[in-house]
C-alpha cells in the first residue's frame, strides 16, 4: 500500500468498537517476562479465533486485536473467548501471562526484539528506546463515518485523556521500585519524538497538509510513526485512543471501550462546542496528573478553566452520557475509588514480594478477574 492509499479516509460504521491489547509473557520459574512470543503465536495460529493474534516489539509480549464489535457486550464476550485460548495454550509451553501496563521488575536490558522488519528499523531508529519500550497498553478504536469526524473526535476525545489513563492505571511498578506513579507506562512513550498529541489541525483536507510536509521532511513514512495518545486512522475509518494501561481483566477492556463508544457518541450528536487551542495547553498537565495520581489527580477543564479531582469529571461526565450497564459499572468503580494500581499495590502490601505480585496478577487473568 502507497502512503497517498493510506492516507484515504475509509469510513466505518459509526460507533462500532475494537480493541487492541498488549499482554506480557512470564515464565513460571522466576515470574520474570519470558523470550517466547514466537512459540505462543506458533500454537495459536492453528485455533479459529475471532479478530487476530499478533508479535509485539519483543519477544515478552503479544497482541490480541479483537473484530469490530457494536456493543460492548459482544466484544467483552470475544475478548473472554480469547483469554481463555490464549492462556490454555500458554500453559502446554509453561508459560504465564499477565495484565497490567508494566511488568513490576523485569530489566529492559534483557529484551529481544521480534524478529520482523517493521520491529527491526525500529530498533535501528531508536536504540535502546525499543528494548524499553517493552510496556504493555490498550487501544481503543472507534469508527467514524467521515475523515472530519477522526479530526474533530481528536480534539475532543483529548479532553477525556486524563479519564481513560486513571481508569485504566496498572503500572505502578517499574524496573523493580514502586514510581509512585499509578502509571508509569507512558514515560516509555514520552521519550520517542513523534509521541504527544496531533497539531491543532481543523479538518482532514489541513491534516492530509501536514502529513505530506512531515513526509517531504523526511521525518514520517506512515501513520505508524506518530506515537500520539489519540489518532485517526484512515484505513480502518476508526480514532484510535492509545493511552490506557492493559487492564488486568477483560473485563475491564470492555468497560473502557464502553466509555470510549459512549463519548464518541455524545460528541458526535453535540457539536455546540467546538474544539480550542485550549485543549492542548492544559492537556500535558492533565495527562500528568492521571499518571502520577490516578483518579486523585487534578484536572484543569480547557473550556472553563476550573480545576477538579479527575474522579469528579468522569462522574459528572458519566451522568452526561445515555447510561448502560458497562458505564454503572464504571461509575460504581470511581465512587469506591477501585484501580488496577491500587489491586496491585494491595497484593505487594500483603505479600511483600513484586514476584507475587506478578504471580496473582497472573492468576487474576487466567481466572478472568
């Protein structure tokens, strides 16, 4: 495919859901990440699965891409279809696998990249930033009928970042210390050049501008290249949210893709508000304070300029939204104060250990929650 093919806007239908998930592989022995992607994915091939299982960046993880899915209901259940196969399969090579945006104590150091091309000029490009780029995310596509749309969603969809990395926050542990942070995964990210957010471009026609004079510089070859925390993507007709953790269940995944349908949604059927500059002069501020405090942190709302706790501005903007059984769900969760980060940090309080705490993670998953 040439990049002018890419870069066609293909339409999808409105609202419709899928998801991306990066999961670790541990080895049972010592509970540190294993170097077997290219087996698991061997033995999976041979299951008809729905959506597809793929390689990540090193040879400690895979993808699981879901269908396209209306209704969280249907893709929550393929995702817990999934699950099951993948961790049965696992288990024949005596393997574990986990949630979570980041193993607690793996070395980076010790990585293998994924012997494929795309992962290879990676590694060429970025050194030692690929093997660090080991960290585990969920990304949510949702489809647009029209490129205008993935442009406007963009913007608007930035508003909520803070929302979706406090509730999906699962990384408090890196490298073998407690950052302190509920997710620490998104400062691998932070450090590639191309991570951050879109310009503040108004429409597809001004984007596709940008695009080519980004390609003329040399400095992009494909949408592949920007690693910002929301997207459009053309040849799905999709915006792609790319900032949450790997939750520790399916389950979650689900909630979070509900939450995701559920915004796009609302912005699409009330367009009163246009988007600002504003969103991405506070926004750096805003994502920080979801990652180091969750949803404790403060937000700073663009469009007022009134600064909240984020749990206050996902509950207020839950009660904006047509409710469902996912969103209670949601909502129930923020009034307890419930996180992954704060599942996790209970199981190395009560075992001491960041070894059980992989361990139970790993059960939590293979018992589906």
């Amino acid at each position: 495919m040439s990049v002018d093919d890419e870069m066609v806007f293909k339409p999808s239908a409105p609202l419709s859901i899928g998801v991306e998930l990066e999961l670790q592989l541990v080895r049972p022995r010592d509970l540190d990440l294993s170097r077997e992607a290219a087996e698991l994915l061997a033995r999976l091939e041979r299951r008809k699965l729905p959506g597809a299982i793929k390689p990540e960046i090193t040879e400690s993880m895979i993808e699981l891409n879901s269908s396209v899915h209306t209704s969280c209901v249907a893709l929550g259940a393929e995702l817990e279809t999934v699950r099951a196969a993948v961790v049965k399969e696992a288990q024949v090579l005596n393997l574990r696998v986990s949630g979570g945006g980041a193993h607690p104590f793996h070395d980076w150091s010790d990585r293998r990249i994924f012997p494929t091309d795309r992962f290879r000029n990676v590694l060429e490009r970025y050194g030692y930033l690929a093997k660090q780029f080991t960290v585990f995310g969920q990304h949510i596509h949702v489809g647009c009928p029209a490129a205008d749309d993935a442009i406007y969603l963009t913007h608007m969809l930035t508003r909520h970042v803070p929302h979706f990395i406090a509730l999906s926050a699962a990384s408090p542990y890196y490298q073998g210390e407690d950052t302190t942070f509920q997710s620490s995964r998104l400062t691998a990210i932070n450090a590639f050049p191309l991570a951050g957010h879109i310009p503040f471009v108004q429409d597809w026609a001004a984007f596709l501008e940008y695009f080519e004079q980004m390609k003329r510089f040399g400095i992009v070859a494909s949408m592949k290249d920007f690693y910002w925390d929301i997207r459009p993507k053309p040849e799905y007709g999709t915006v792609e949210i790319r900032v949450c953790d790997t939750p520790l269940t399916v389950r979650r995944a689900a909630l979070l893709a509900a939450y995701a349908q559920a915004l796009t949604a609302f912005h699409l059927s009330n367009r009163t508000r246009k988007p600002e500059r504003a969103i991405y002069l506070v926004n750096s501020h805003n994502r920080f304070e979801a990652c180091r405090y969750g949803l404790a942190g403060e937000l700073v709302d663009p469009f007022t300029g009134t600064r909240r706790k984020i749990a206050e501005d996902v509950l207020a903007t839950l009660r904006q939204l047509d409710g469902n059984e996912a969103l209670r769900e949601l909502q129930t969760g923020v009034l307890a104060g419930e996180s992954d980060a704060a599942w996790l940090r209970a199981r190395r309080k009560a075992r001491g250990s960041l070894a059980d705490v992989v361990r139970e993670a790993c059960d939590y998953w293979a018992r589906g929650g």
